[in-house]
C-alpha cells in the first residue's frame, strides 16, 4: 500500500502532507527543501 503522508522528518509537499497532525510541513531555500516539522510537544 502506499502512503499518503509523510512522516517526521521526512519530505512533504501541498500533495504529501504530514501524518502527524501536531507536524507541519516546513520549508527552505525558496520553498524547495520541505520536511515534516513537531510543532508542540504537548499535541
């Protein structure tokens, strides 16, 4: 089967978002570089 989410610390994109639904996708260098990111630890 294949995911359709990314995991911590893996590469997200509009089309791949995070699993995890305290993590938000993240990006650098001019929104070419995106990794899921924890945004709190008390989620």
């Amino acid at each position: 089967p294949v995911r359709r989410c990314s995991r911590l610390m893996e590469n997200c994109s509009a089309y791949l978002p995070c699993c995890d639904p305290c993590a938000s996708c993240r990006c650098r260098l001019f929104n070419t570089i995106c990794h899921c990111w924890r945004m709190s630890e008390q989620c």
